[in-house]
C-alpha cells in the first residue's frame, strides 16, 4: 500500500467510524469530551502508525480498542489527581451489549443528545458536525462563518451544559422519538439549506455541507429504516443537491430551476431519490402515517425531478402537493411556494393575489421579493417588479442570487 | 440523584392577586400548584418548594466589610424577580423539564430549570 492509499483508507474510515466510535466511549464512560478526546487521539494514533504498521484487519475494531485505552489512560491520570475519583467505577463497562441488529442504537442515542431540544439550534448544529459528522472545528467554523474560537466556545459549552444539567445519553421511548425526532430532522435540514444556498460569504454553494448533510441523512435512514419522514428528507435533500452542478452558471450566476440544463442534473441522485419517494408512496398506500412536510417536500421534487423541462412540469400536482403541506405546515414561506405553482397553472395575477398579504410577514425574507419581482414582472408591473428585485438583493447574503436578480432587474422592460 | 432548581417569576412591582389576572385565577393557581406538589411528594421528586413575599420586601446585605451594609430591595434590579421555586431530584433534564413543564402550567409561568452542583462537579471545581 503506498501512502496516499493508507491516506485514502484513513479519510474513508474516519468518515464511516467517527460517529460510531465516539458513540461507543460516551455510552462507556458516559462523558462526550473524553469520548471525542479519546477518539480523536485514537485517529492520531492510526495516522502514525498504519503507514509503517499497515491497516488493520478491522479498522473499526483496533480504533474502539485504541481509544479506549487512550479513555482509561486519561482517567487514571486524572484519578491520579484526585479529579473523577469516582469515574472510577466506569472502567469495568457494566452497561449491557448493544442488540445487534439494523438498529446502531449508540450512534442514534449520540444524535439525539447533540440535537437535544434543551441546546440552543447553533449549539445543537454544531455538536451534531462535530460529534456525529466528525468534521474538525476549523471546518464547522469556516463553514458558518464564525471565528474559530467562537465556534470551539461554542461546542464546549453545549458539551458542558450536557454534562451539568445531565441531559440523559439515552433514547427516549418510542413515543419522544417521534417527537423529538422532528428536532433532529431540523438540524440536518438547516444544515443542507445552509450548504444549499449559503446565507452569506463569497461561495454560493458549500458541499462540505450539503454533502455532510446527506450523509447524517443516510445515517438516520440506516438507524431509523422505518420512518416516512427519515426516508423523505434523504429524498428530499438527494432530489434537491441532484442539481447542484446547474445551479451556478460560469459567471457564478445563480439559475432557477426554470432556466437550468437539466441534462447536468446527477440522474444517480435523482434515481435515489425517486426510489425513496416511491417506497414512501406504496408505505402510505399500505396504511402508514400520512406523509409529513420532509415527504411532501420529497415528492414535490420528484414531481420536478421527472419533468423534462419547466413547462412540461406538472403543475397541477404540484399545488396539490402544496395544498397538502399547508396542511401540515400552515406557514407563510409555504404558501409562498404554492403562489409560484399557482402562477404557472393560474397566471401572475392568481399568484400575487396569495403573495401581497406575505409581504407583511415575511418583509425581511429575500426569497419573498424575489418571487414577487418574478410575478410582478410577468404581470408587467415592471416599476413594482424593480422595487421588489432591489429588495430582494439587498436581503440575501448570497453573491450568485445577487448577480442573478441584478441582471433579471437589468432586463425589465421600462 | 440529581438535583435540579425550578424556577417561577413574578413581577417586580406588588400588584394585586399575586400578579394573576384575577383572585379565582389566583387561587386555582394555588390549588392546581398544591395538586403538583403532592405529586412531587408522591414521586418522590420533592425536596423543598416555596413561594416567596414580594421582592421589594428583600434586604441586600454585604458582610464582606467590618460591618454588613445593607441595602433595601433586591440584589438584581429588574422587571421581574424570582417569587417561588421547587427543589427537586429527578434522574436526569429530561424528566426535570417534564416535571418543569407541569410545574409551569400549574402555576401559569413561564419555569427556569437549573441544575445544582454534584458532588463531583464540585470536586472538579475544586481542583480546575
């Protein structure tokens, strides 16, 4: 094996075993720090010796060996000192095997304690990058914007609060997953949207983070095989990062999905996605719950994922679709979606009848003013349509989206 | 177990009925707190809970100087002050924030949780 193939194994272990790891030692020894500490030292340790040693026969296994005596040397040290004299006790592991079975229950009960509803939203986003997706704090920190160490304050104090106010590392029961679960489908989506379309700085789109996104996605899919909403927001978030390539044009332009080559769309992405929505329609033809806003979502994308240009898209189901989302999620920037299908199937004017009474609510929303531009536009409320693009751009962060609403203000007719 | 202190808060001024909108809200306010606290008892959650005389009834001391000086009203000025709480022992946040939630609609306010000091996060303060 030459170095860049150890290099090669040791990305794509940490990026299969990070989580489960450091799952492992936090259930063991019931503290995340010394869990991420130990497992972090534990991967120092392969990258210094696999070159010379060669790669284990079981990766996963010599790095839960190797990390554990790195957890127990760093206890001693510290009973040594007196400090955790009665972390003591944690050194025999008394808590009971794992059930084998599809079911990682470790790895889930680690998503649920960084996503825990008791931790502030960018508290519980970044624990979960950190402690789930394995990502450095140099990494989340560049990905949000943020100082590095803010970003590392950050994460200690959600790790310290954790630790003070003991919030349990266990599942809840059947009934809390449920609804807590919705809590920690929102962190990975808010994750996504940030990668999707990046609030702010000079890259429009972030993949480390769409593509980060995606993976805590199939994680929950593997550990929660079963659940409607898990299924829809994998397909949710494949459907929509499918077309990541036609997004941006050369100049760095953004490109609506009307405009896109949908040629350059990944049909991989969009084959699994479609998969996830089909199984998710025959479990809810076979009595499953009614499908939630991730699997609405899900198939509205689909609906826009088989269509062979915009105009042939299907318009119809689509509102229908949306009729059903407002159902679930009765909020303004849903029915700000539902204005733009019903201006396809309607016209401008049926669309800004449902946008006009938005744009008290959401003022400070720049995807409002642009949909309204768009609508004012092809009413030929030209003079309007400038006021709502000049809003638009002076709302979004995004340098893309930018570019693309000054041309289209560019081209009004006036 | 665990301790953890449940927090309500009144405002700061006395105002009539304990703050509530009416005496009958008042006092169902009472009642339903007494219902949440025999539950405590019976859970075996309860260590202490109490409410409080009106904060501008306090008196801020400091004793650090050769003799205390004192002060009338609060230690903190704000709109609102501290006017009852619960000390309970509940297994972990989870069932401390069920306990919180019910604890809130019984005495219809908003409840801050805090947990307290353990023996061994002392031991590690001690030696940080």
């Amino acid at each position: 094996m030459t170095p860049g193939d150890v290099d090669e194994v040791l990305a794509r272990v940490h990026r299969e075993e990070w989580a489960r790891l450091v799952a492992v030692l936090a259930r063991r020894f019931g503290d995340l720090d010394l869990a991420e500490d130990a497992a972090g030292a534990a991967f120092l340790e392969a990258v210094r010796r696999w070159p010379n040693d060669g790669v284990p026969a079981n990766p996963g296994g010599w790095l839960t060996t190797a990390a554990s005596r790195k957890a127990i040397d760093q206890l001693r040290r510290e009973s040594v000192r007196g400090v955790k004299y009665q972390a003591a006790h944690m050194l025999d592991d008394r808590t009971p095997p794992e059930p084998t079975g599809p079911v990682d229950d470790d790895r889930l009960r680690l998503v649920f304690v960084c996503a825990h509803p008791a931790l502030a939203m960018e508290a519980r986003v970044a624990l979960t990058l950190r402690l789930v997706g394995g990502l450095t704090v140099k990494e989340i920190a560049r990905a949000f914007l943020v100082g590095e160490t803010a970003m590392a304050q950050r994460i200690t104090r959600a790790k310290a609060k954790i630790k003070a106010a003991h919030i349990p590392y266990t599942l809840p029961d059947a009934d809390a997953v449920r609804e807590r679960l919705g809590g920690v489908l929102a962190v990975v989506f808010l994750i996504f949207n940030e990668g999707y379309l990046a609030g702010a700085g000079d890259d429009p789109l972030r993949p480390e983070l769409t593509d980060e996104a995606i993976r805590l996605g199939r994680l929950l899919r593997t550990l929660l095989p079963d659940d409607g909403e898990v299924a829809g927001l994998l397909a949710l978030m494949l459907l929509t990062d499918a077309r990541r390539d036609a997004r941006v044009d050369p100049s760095g332009e953004l490109v609506t999905l009307a405009e896109q080559d949908r040629g350059r769309w990944d049909p991989g992405q969009i084959a699994e996605g479609l998969t996830l929505v089909r199984e998710r329609l025959a479990a809810v033809a076979a009595g499953a719950p009614a499908p939630g806003r991730y699997q609405l979502l899900a198939a509205i994308n689909a609906v826009h994922a088989t269509a062979s240009s915009a105009a042939d898209t299907d318009w119809g189901q689509i509102l229908t679709l949306y009729d059903r989302l407002l159902k679930v999620d009765p909020s303004p920037i849903v029915r700000l979606n539902r204005a733009v299908a019903l201006t396809e199937l309607y016209g401008p004017d049926s669309g800004l009848r449902e946008l006009d009474p938005l744009v008290a609510v959401l003022d400070g929303y720049h995807a409002l003013h642009a949909a309204r531009a768009e609508l004012l536009r092809r009413a030929g409320r030209s003079d309007e349509a400038a006021t709502a693009y000049s809003r638009a751009i002076a709302l979004t962060g995004n340098p893309a989206e930018q570019a693309y609403l000054a041309r289209r203000r560019a081209e009004l007719d006036r | 177990m665990p301790r953890y202190l449940l927090s309500g808060f009144g405002p700061a001024e006395p105002a009539s009925f304990g703050g509530y909108p009416s005496q009958a809200e008042m006092l169902q306010a009472f009642d339903d707190t007494g219902v949440f606290n025999d539950r405590l008892v019976r859970d075996g959650h309860f260590v202490f809970a109490d409410g409080l005389q009106p904060a501008d009834t306090a008196t801020t001391v400091d004793g650090q100087a050769d003799s205390p000086v004192m002060t009338d009203g609060p230690y903190l000025e704000t709109k609102e002050h501290l006017a009852g709480f619960w000390v309970i022992e509940a297994a972990d946040l989870d069932v401390a924030i069920a306990l919180a939630a019910e604890g809130s609609r019984a005495c219809r306010g908003r409840v801050e949780v805090r947990p307290f000091h353990t023996a061994d996060s002392i031991q590690a303060l001690r030696e940080s």
